[in-house]
C-alpha cells in the first residue's frame, strides 16, 4: 500500500512531462513524497504551476529538445546535479506525426522520429547507467510504448511504430544487461484522453473505442498508478517485461 512517504528521499525524472500522461506519472510521485524532475519540450504552464505549489526543493523543471543530442545531454546534466543523483527515469517523450501514406514518409520524418523516441531516452538510460554506478541502488526505468507496436501499426504511423520498437528492444537488453541493479520495464499503452488526439485531428475517438474490450479510453491517472507500481520500492522483482495497459487490447 503507498503512502505520502511511499517514495520519500527518491529522485525521479519524466520526460515529455507538460501534460497529459507525463504530467499524470510526475505529479503521482510527487504526491507519493517523491523529488520530481519535469522534464518538457514547449507547454510548462501547469509545470510552473506545480513549482509554485511544491516549491523548488520537490518540483524541478527542465526544457529540451529531444532532437538534439547535445539538448539531451545538457538537460541530463541539469537534472542530475539537482539532487545529485536519479533514481527513477521514465521515458514518456514522444513524437507522433502521422503521413497521409506509407509513400510519403521521408528520410527526415524517420530520421527525426526515430531521434526523438529511441535515440533520446536510450541516451538517457545510458548516462543513467553510467552515473549511477556503484552506488548500491536499484534504479527503476519506465518506458512508455504503445500497444499498436503488437500490430504493427498502420502505414500511415510506421515511423512511429519502428521508434517505439526499438524502444522497447533498448529497455529490455538494458535490464539484462544491468539486472543486479536496474528493474526496466516497457508499458504498452493503449488509447488514452489526451489532448494528443485533438492535435492530430481526431475528434471523435467513438469508433475507436469501441474496438477496445473495455470499450473506453483510459484516463493518464490509470497509466500512471501502473507507473508507480513498476518504479516503486514495491516492485523488487519485476524486469525485462512489456507490461499492456490497454484494456484488453
């Protein structure tokens, strides 16, 4: 059972943490007891917010841009001598930018996406790994896919799916190759209200929900209590997994 002191004295970063299901995961640990590193790319209106409330001691908030290397590395830095330490990372950042067809998608469409979704947080698990050496901590890693990566995707998405792909075959050699001392996990996530869906044009998820077992979407709170569980000191043995949160799907 978690309590406000749940993750007392733990460090956590979340990417892509603006909104919707970032926003949901980092403002859980926070409420948990958690020091939490916000991580956005463009909307920080509600991470201010939160700062405010929180203080700078419990809430800290960093800008990057997730198509540059070298962002990525400064925002890493940035976060880490916060508190001089990470003990949590999920990876929730993502780019989602669908082509009319199969046809159309473009080296820099692959190029881009694939930068954003794999090469970023794997940089990101890397330094982890890397920093956290020899401290005698388990460090706890999330990473955020999606459930159409079991079917492949539509044409119109394979960049997308191709990035979550080898995000997931990132994270699971990651946790096998540093199981004494990081429990790493992937959620594949299913169709969740977000304002993603306005951004792409997608006003009436009816039809889509419906092909869900559950037959609704889920709300980012219910990613998140998932999340918790696999970052949480309950989760001791439980690694190298792709964990759906879909509904059924």
């Amino acid at each position: 059972m978690y309590t406000e002191t749940s993750f007392e004295g733990k460090v956590a970063l979340v990417t892509g943490s603006g909104n919707g299901i970032g926003y949901a995961i980092g403002l859980k640990l926070m409420e948990l007891g958690a020091k939490v590193i916000f991580h956005y790319h463009s909307q920080n209106e509600k991470l201010l917010q939160l700062q405010h409330i929180y203080g700078n001691d419990q809430c800290h908030v960093v800008q990057a841009d997730f198509s540059s290397s070298g962002d990525v590395l400064r925002m890493f830095s940035d976060a880490w001598q916060w508190q001089d330490k990470i003990d949590i990372l999920v990876n929730n950042a993502a780019l989602i930018d669908p082509v009319s067809s199969i046809t159309k998608i473009s080296e820099d469409d692959l190029q881009k996406t694939m930068q954003i979704n794999f090469f970023a947080p794997f940089l990101l698990m890397k330094m982890l790994l890397e920093n956290s050496q020899n401290t005698g901590e388990i460090i706890r890693i999330a990473s955020i896919s999606s459930i159409a990566v079991k079917y492949s995707g539509s044409p119109q998405m394979v960049h997308y799916m191709a990035s979550k792909a080898a995000l997931e075959s990132g994270t699971l050699a990651l946790a096998k190759h540093s199981s004494s001392s990081i429990l790493a996990n992937v959620l594949r996530v299913g169709v969740t209200n977000t304002d993603a869906h306005q951004r792409l044009g997608r006003d009436d998820l009816s039809e889509r929900e419906s092909l869900i077992p559950i037959g609704r979407a889920a709300e980012p709170e219910e990613i998140a209590d998932v999340v918790i569980f696999l970052v949480s000191p309950l989760n001791t043995y439980l690694t190298g997994a792709i964990v759906p949160v879909a509904g059924g799907e």
